[in-house]
C-alpha cells in the first residue's frame, strides 16, 4: 500500500504529463512546446523543495565571467548570495547558489541525450569557489547535480545501457536520469544505482524516488545538526515492495541497482 505523500509525488507528475503531452500536441512551435514541458515538470518540483530553495530558469554564472547553457529549471539557494547577485528575472544564477540544474525533455532520444550531455559539460566548465593552486591553476569546488528528465522514451529497451554508450566520461555529464515510465539512476561515488520500473509497480514510483533523492539531500542541507531525512514518508522502496508481494527482509529484486 502506497504513502499518501508518494501518491502526492505521482499523482502530480502524472498531471503534468498528461497536460503537456496534450498542449504539446497541438502545437508545431518547439520552442512553445519546450517552455510548457519546463512549466509543468517545474510545477512537480517545487512542492518538495525545502524553505531556502526555489526554482528558476535561465543560464548558470561563474564569478570568472563564464556562463552555462540555457537550463530548464535551476534549483538555487536564496539565502547563500546577496539579492542583488541573485536575479531570477534576469535569469542569472551564481554556480555557487545552485544545487540542482534541470534537463527536461518530452521523449527521450539519443539526440535529446546528446543535446543534454553537451549542456551539462557547458555548465561544468564554471568554477564555484575558485581558487588558484601552488602552479597556478584556478580550481573550482563542489558543482550542481545534473537532471534529465524525461516525460517518455523512444525506446523499449534499457535507458541506462543507451545513456551509457553517449558517455565516455568517469563522471558523466548527467548524474541523475529519470525516464518516466522506465526508471530512475543516480551517479555516485564512481558506480551507477538505480530502480527500473516492472510491471506491478505503482505507476511514476521512479519519480517518486527521484524526489525522494532530491528531498534527503536538500533537508540533509538545511539541517546541519540533525538532518531529517523526509523521504522516507514516501517510501518509495517499501511501497514497491509491497506492491510486488515481498517482505522488507527479502533479497532486493534484480531491477534494484546495487
């Protein structure tokens, strides 16, 4: 039996799909197209952002005067910079204020995947925090998380297996991938993990763990003394678990990463 904040999460997303996808159809303008998919995903994130955070759209800044690509949501800090470095109108966000940069993209294909990779290296090109080192070598500090997220794939197979053959990075240039629909990956020390979604699954339990994700990290953040982790009122795991007839101590099923 699922949550009532996990049926919160999926039925918001599922919403938002089924909004856009019914817009989008009637419009031939990409650009149009694109701005209603970024509204709707938008509307799914926020929700769960904790007090410091917002959302917004626009380009990533560097205090070197580097700039990233055009990104569909940026999830900033509003409280680590001054208001007046801060200008969501203008759509400039300081890379040390951003937490999370957002590809969003309506079917996932492997040139949606190729577009995303080469936004994402843009963005990696800034320095947060630079400093120059003992050869002189100006040297950055920790970056956003990279999203894509995607309403619908035009694949049946592995989304994973596909992402990985357009990456031959150590660290690839999406750290975090949810295909809705299929599943959901994050990167992290070195080593992919993930859920695939099976049938009997709750429908969107990949958003679901993605914000779950999202939600532990940004309060783990917030709460510096004790963090509070709210995923867990989610429970996106033990609700698939449930859902699939399986016991909490029972081996994890072969579409759990490990």
């Amino acid at each position: 039996m699922t949550t009532p904040h996990f049926d919160f999460a999926t039925s918001l997303i599922a919403a938002a799909k089924t909004e856009a996808d019914k817009l989008t159809a009637h419009i031939n303008h990409h650009g149009l197209a694109g701005e209603i998919r970024e509204l709707a995903a938008q509307r799914c994130v926020e929700p769960f952002l904790t007090q410091s955070y917002r959302c917004g759209t626009g380009k990533v800044i560097d205090s070197l005067g580097n700039k990233s690509d055009q990104t569909d949501i940026v999830v900033f800090h509003k409280k680590t910079v001054p208001p007046v470095l801060l200008n969501s109108q203008l759509g400039l966000f300081p890379v040390e204020c951003v937490r999370y940069v957002f590809e969003v993209k309506s079917t996932l294909s492997a040139t949606e995947i190729k577009d995303a990779n080469a936004k994402f290296q843009a963005l990696y090109k800034l320095k947060s925090f630079p400093k120059t080192d003992s050869n002189g070598v100006v040297i950055g500090g920790p970056m956003p998380t990279c999203v894509l997220l995607a309403f619908s794939s035009d694949i049946v197979g592995d989304e994973l297996e596909r992402y990985l053959k357009h990456t031959n990075d150590n660290l690839p240039p999406c750290t975090a991938l949810c295909v809705l629909g299929k599943g959901y990956w994050w990167y992290a020390n070195g080593k992919w993990y993930g859920i695939r979604y099976v049938p009997n699954m709750p429908p969107f339990t990949e958003y679901a763990s993605f914000i779950t994700g999202l939600m532990n990290s940004l309060s783990s953040e917030e709460c510096s003394i004790s963090p509070f982790k709210p995923g867990a009122y989610i429970d996106a795991i033990g609700s698939v678990m449930d859902a699939l007839g399986l016991k909490p101590d029972d081996t994890p099923p072969d579409f759990f990463l490990r």
